[in-house]
C-alpha cells in the first residue's frame, strides 16, 4: 500500500512512523555511516522533518515501513537550497511548481519493487498537486536504481568520484516515464491514483489540473 502522510499526522499511524525512522537510521547511519543524528529511540531524524514535508510511504503487509521519501516545497527551506547551492553554482532553486525529494529509503527486507513504488507515488503527488518538477541529491549508488526504475533524472551539478560522488537532479514526470515506472512498480497508474486520491479526496487533483 501507498501512503501520503503530512508530518502533522504521523502521529495516526504510530507503527509506520516509528519505523520509517528507525529504517533511516539504519540505512543512512549503520549501512552508509552518514554524518546523521540518531536519537535515544532509534530514529534518524533532522531539521527538515520538523518543516511538515509530505512523506510517501510504501506500507508493508504488517503495516510496517518498507520505503519512504520525504518531499519539501523549494519555496520553503530545503536540502538542496541550504547545504548543496555549490553544486548549482550558487544558483538556488526556487519555485512553486518545483519540489525537493531526499531521504529516499528502504528498508533491509523491502521487496524488489519497493523503489520503483516509491517513484511512482512521487510521480503521482506530482500530478496531483500540480508539481512539474523534482529536485533532490543523490549519490553514486542511486545511479543504478534510477536506472533501473526507468526515473534517471537531468543532472545540474556533480562533484566527486566512487563513494565520494554526489549530485543534484531535476526529475520530470511525463506520461512514458509514468508507464514505465509503473511497469517496473508492478502497479498500474489507476491504482496509484486511487492511493493519492484515498489520501487527499479526488477534489484535490481537479483543483490542481
């Protein structure tokens, strides 16, 4: 199952929420010894997390996280904007109808077409809030899993090699990508349109088309 929660209600679904974060940490501290902040239970959590973002969820079988990203408006404080304008020469990006996606996350037992799920639910709070573009931060290992999900996205500004290399993208999401996404995802564009209109109402995409 897809889930599209604001930060203000996480607190509804109290198992998902707790294990997203605690995925995170997992992932960005134990596995990829990133410079992030655990605390006492377990969760790896920031600054950002604390502006309300919108998290897409990928919900397992017993109601546990299995995938997560975290989305931010650029018109707000985010990642890229604050922590990465080197790699943009300097140039923020800003806009009402770009968006920031990072903590992009799965767990240790996600099935296979976890990330491609995830995508795809990005791709769809896209269309519905009427957002043309993605913008997020990436490492090397990303690479491949972009790929292979059929979502590589439009590089504006890299820097390093190996473990060391990182860059910002810029994601579109036509009507071939979503096809494509949506193949590998295992789940068809009129079910991930269910998910998002279960979490807003249909009135929010009319209102946003």
């Amino acid at each position: 199952m897809l889930r599209f929660i604001y930060a203000n209600d996480l607190d509804d679904f109290p198992q998902l929420r707790d294990s997203m974060f605690r995925d995170r940490a997992d992932q960005f501290k134990t596995r990829l010894d990133w410079d992030v902040s655990v605390d006492k239970d377990g969760f790896e959590r920031d600054e950002y997390d604390a502006l309300n973002p919108l998290y897409v969820i990928v919900e397992n079988e017993h109601g546990l996280h299995a995938g997560s990203m975290r989305l931010l408006p650029t018109t707000s404080r985010c990642m890229v904007n604050d922590h990465f304008i080197d790699l943009m020469d300097g140039v923020a990006v800003t806009s009402p109808f770009i968006w920031e996606c990072t903590r992009f996350c799965l767990s240790r037992t996600a099935a296979r077409n976890v990330a491609s799920l995830l995508m795809l639910a990005g791709g769809e709070a896209m269309v519905g809030f009427g957002i043309e573009q993605c913008v997020g931060v990436f490492d090397q290992r990303m690479i491949r899993i972009y790929r292979m999900i059929g979502a590589s996205p439009e590089i504006l500004g890299e820097v390093g090699a190996g473990k060391d290399y990182i860059a910002v993208g810029l994601w579109s999401f036509s009507n071939a990508a979503r096809l494509k996404v949506s193949q590998n995802a295992g789940v068809s564009p009129e079910e991930s349109k269910v998910w998002f209109d279960r979490a807003f109402g249909p009135e929010q995409r009319v209102a946003q088309v």
